[in-house]
C-alpha cells in the first residue's frame, strides 16, 4: 500500500533528501517548503517522479498557510508527518543573547511543529502507520549538554522535546506515535562543511529507524542509531 509523506522545510537538505528517498521508495510525498519558486532542486524532483512528489508552500511561521496545507490533506490520509524545517538562529554566546532572534527561532523550530501536529491530526489519526516525526537535535539534551553555549537553538530543541513527549500523551488514545529524531551532524548549510555524515546517511537511517516505530515507541527521544538519548 502506498504511504503518503508530509514533509516541512523539503527544499534541501535533510528535508529534499527525505522527499527523495520516500519518493524513490513509492511514497506519495507533500513537499512543503517557504520559496517553491526558488526551490529548484526539489522541482525538478517533482518533475522526474511525474506526480508522487507535489510541492506546496509553506512558511511554518504564517498560520494560514499551516490552514492551507491542511485544507488540500482534509480527505487524505497522511502516514508519516515530518517536522523538519528548523532554523539555528542567530550566535548566542552568554552576554550577547539576540531576544528578537531567540523568539523568532523559537515560533519556526518550536511553536510551528506543535501548530502543525494539530492541524494535520486527523489527516494523520486516518492513516496507515499514524506517525508524527520532529526533527530534534542531541543539542537539546540536558544530559548531553557537555560544552554550553547555543542558548537559542539548544533551548528551542529541548522545548520541541517537551512538545513531543505531551503529544505522545495526548495522542496515544487515537494511535498516533510522536517521536523526536536526531538525524546525527549532518553536511547541511546548518550542519556545516565538516560535519560527520551526508544528508543520504542522515535520512537512511532515520528511515530505517521510522519504518520499525510503533505506538509503544511514542515520547522516545530517539538518536541516529536507534538508541534512546537522555533527557
């Protein structure tokens, strides 16, 4: 049976390679991205799958575009939601903390997932598999936490974690698994240059990882290799 993807933020990275490989796999995928205009990759993606990947518009931060994209899903099914659009915000060493910035790193990697969950919840409560999928980061972890620094992007990560564990509560009555997945240090304009891993290793095991959860995985913090990471 084919699954239907929702993916945010599919314009490159992490997000172009997940709309690839579940394209590839005979996924329909809903590639959901701010520019699709400037977004040529993933159009030409679109292009050579003839019809398994649409590309639709999406600022995570704008609610009616949320409303939007939930409106074209309101008959579909959806098996798999991935919250990938995220955004490292501004440098936030002690001292120098951009508030401005921190705030609107919070509405795109924290508020915006949590806002999607619940407009897609039905869409996705009527499919297959009945996964939603945030895309955390280990810079979030409390326990991991050996270097400091990064307030904005670790504090809007360990929020996305606390989203993700209430939404596995709310949520399990209706069979909806929630996870939060590292996808490792990626080779990304956000991951840098020396990261460890391309963005095909990333989504490949992250994949991998999606394809074994289940309702009793719900809340897990999960790392690229399947491991649980502290809190």
């Amino acid at each position: 049976m084919t699954e239907t993807v929702v993916i945010t933020g599919a314009n490159r990275g992490i997000g172009l390679m997940f709309a690839q490989q579940y394209a590839e796999a005979g996924a329909r995928v809903l590639a959901a991205c701010r520019h699709p205009e400037q977004a040529r990759e993933l159009s030409r993606l679109a292009a050579k799958t003839r019809g398994r990947v649409s590309v639709h518009p999406l600022d995570v931060t704008n609610p009616a575009q949320i409303q939007a994209l939930a409106g074209i899903l309101t008959d579909t099914p959806v098996d798999i939601l991935i919250n990938n659009a995220g955004s490292y915000g501004p440098a936030s060493a002690f001292g120098d903390t951009d508030v401005e910035g921190w705030l609107e790193t919070f509405r795109i990697n924290t508020v915006a997932p949590l806002k999607i969950m619940e407009a897609l919840v039905e869409p996705v409560a009527s499919g297959r598999r009945r996964l939603m999928v945030n895309i955390s980061s280990k810079m979030g972890s409390m326990a991991d936490n050996g270097s400091g620094g990064s307030y904005i992007y670790r504090s809007t990560k360990a929020a996305l974690n606390a989203i993700t564990v209430s939404a596995a509560r709310d949520l399990g009555a209706r069979g909806i698994t929630v996870v939060a997945l590292h996808p490792g240090w990626v080779r990304t304009d956000m991951g840098g240059p020396d990261a460890e891993i391309t963005t095909e290793q990333s989504v490949t095991a992250m994949r991998q990882t999606i394809s074994h959860l289940t309702l009793v995985d719900s809340g897990r913090f999960i790392d690229i290799d399947g491991s649980d990471i502290p809190w």
